[in-house]
C-alpha cells in the first residue's frame, strides 16, 4: 500500500476553548466540576473542525446540518484522493475499484460516487462503499481493498475515509460520554492507494482479520432526531479493548509465527483504548507513540485515525521486513486488522 495522504480542515480548535464553550453552555449542569476534570484528561490538546466552534455548536435542524455535513465529508475526502492519485503519479482513469467509509452526513448517492463524479473515475470502476462503520472504517477499508488486489490481480484499489465528527458536537447532549466526545473527536480525511504492483517502500498486507464481540450493540451508536446526528455510548465501550486483545494475539501468532508485532498501527480511539492495547499485549509504549502523538495532535478521527498513524509510520518507518498490526474498532462492537510487513521498494 502506498503512503496516506491525510488532509485536514482550516479551523483548529484548542482545548481550552472547548472547556470554556462547555461551561458557558452547561453553567448548570449537576456535575459540570467533574466533566471538566474528565475531559480534561482525553489527552487530546488540538484537533480540527470544518467549520468554526461557535458554528458547529449551533442548534439548527437536521436538513440544513446534515446537507453541510455530507458536503464536507465530500471534499475532504476528494483533496485526500487527488493527493494520494498526484503523489502515485496515477491517473484517475487508472483506478479500478474505490473502497469508501463515512459514516457522517446521511446521503444517497453517497462518498463514492461523488469521488466517480469529482475525480474523473472510469464508467466501470468498481464500488465499496461502506457508510455505518465509524471508527472501523479506515481498517475494514484496507482489509476490503487487499481483498479486490488478492481477488483480481494487477488492481489499483483507491481507499478513501473521511468524516466531519464535529456534527455530533451538539449542545443538547449532556451525558459525561457525550461530553468527551466533545473533546475527542476530530475531522478529517485520508485516502491511501492499494496494489499488487511495487508502490515504492511501504507496507506489504500478508493477513488480514475481522472480529466482532456478540450482545455489544448498545456500547457505541449514532442517533438521529430532528437536530441532526448524535453519538451515544455506554461505560461499557471501554471494556471493549481489553476483551478483543485476546483473539487478536491469537490471530496474530497463527499468522505470522510470531508472538508479538514489532511495530502497531493502532486506532486512537481515547487514552483508555490505547493504554487496554499496551497492557494487553504487554507492549512497551514507544510501540503506540504514533497513536499517543495522533490522539494529542488531532484527537480521534473516527475511521481516518488509522491513517493518520500509518502517516506517521510511514515518516518514521520500522526496519526491513519488520512485522506488525493495524487494527481499527468500533460500533458493533467490532475490530478490523491487517498484518503487514514493511518493504524496501
């Protein structure tokens, strides 16, 4: 696969203004002290939004939220495809299959077949289009388009993941969850190119996995009523890292015949997910910097995360034939992964 291209909206948002936007729009929230101190420890010190904090917090109905919504989803996911394309020096006619995930901005037609529109892509190009998997996306993306190369070789895969989190970002959502969420989340979008064909020096995708916990609906879901999305979670989310580390290792070990990766690619889905990964695995932290740095620069971008990391891997890169995991989770509850092997082009 080829190196991300990841692309970001103009307007950065500090942490210290969403604390103040909270208190100013929860003055009298029963437990406003402890909200504070919780979000306060996301870790999460910037992240990006595509339009400015006072706008995106602003109570309007679902129609005109939602049709913004979709809009940005559409054209950062467009500035991410033609980045990777220009980078690859490929031309759109030359992409055989799109693989897209957003879950943010409810349309019909949807990502996919703006990119068709937008970039030019072949009458006959082939569509995945992928819009209820949240933070999993960028994985299950991945895991989806090394299936198209393993299934018809000589393929080029165009991945594309974007997402305008910052429409979840509502007012009227009070709870603790949604407040972090109010903190944590990010917009973003990243598109990646996959290939059976040299791309240069990258990762080699060898294996990949997918695993979903059973009865584990209700621990992250979008909701919609008249103001337009919201994400809803339980504490039970948490736990949810801990109880996929188990099988993951298990799939790892069968398949690479080895105990441990030497390098994660892992999604930055909050200080609790990560730090279940390290314990879990039993992983030295350096291992997860790239996660750690992301979740502090950006905070958590749902499915373009894994790609932000893979970026960052890919300016820092392990050695010659080093072997590790990317792994992508969320709603369902469910996890994607792909083993890989970094290449010497």
């Amino acid at each position: 696969m080829s190196r991300p291209a990841v692309v970001f909206p103009p307007y950065e948002v500090e942490l210290d203004q969403i604390l103040a936007d909270i208190q100013t729009h929860h003055a009298d929230h029963a437990e406003l002290r402890r909200i504070l101190r919780i979000v306060g420890r996301t870790g999460v010190r910037s992240r990006r939004f595509t339009r400015p904090l006072d706008e995106v917090g602003r109570r309007e109905s679902i129609e005109p939220r939602n049709r913004r919504t979709f809009a940005d989803v559409c054209a950062l996911g467009a500035e991410a495809a033609r980045a990777v394309l220009a980078e690859q020096g490929v031309e759109p006619t030359q992409v055989d299959c799109v693989v897209t995930s957003h879950s943010t901005g409810v349309a019909i037609p949807g990502l996919d077949v703006h990119l068709f529109n937008a970039l030019g892509l072949r009458p006959d190009v082939r569509r995945i289009p992928m819009t209820q998997l949240g933070c999993t996306g960028g994985a299950l993306a991945l895991v989806r388009a090394a299936e198209q190369v393993r299934a018809r070789p000589g393929s080029r895969v165009l991945v594309v993941v974007a997402e305008a989190l910052s429409t979840v970002y509502q007012h009227s959502d009070d709870s603790i969850e949604a407040m972090i969420y109010k903190v944590l989340f990010g917009d973003s979008g990243g598109a990646v190119l996959v290939s059976d064909a040299p791309l240069g020096t990258g990762l080699v995708v060898e294996d990949t996995w997918e695993f979903t916990l059973r009865n584990t609906t209700e621990r992250q879901r979008l909701r919609l009523d008249d103001l337009g999305q919201h994400f809803d979670s339980t504490a039970d989310a948490l736990k949810s890292m801990g109880e996929l580390v188990s099988p993951l290792l298990d799939w790892y070990r069968r398949s690479a015949g080895q105990d441990t990766p030497d390098f994660w690619v892992a999604h930055t889905g909050g200080p609790r997910i990560l730090s279940d990964l390290e314990d879990g695995v039993g992983c030295d932290r350096k291992l997860l910097q790239h996660s750690w740095e992301s979740l502090r620069e950006r905070g958590n971008l749902g499915g373009v995360a894994v790609l932000d990391v893979l970026d960052r891997l890919y300016a820092t890169p392990p050695g010659p034939g080093a072997s590790g995991v990317l792994i992508g989770l969320g709603p369902g509850f469910a996890a994607a992964a792909c083993r890989a092997v970094w290449h010497i082009g």
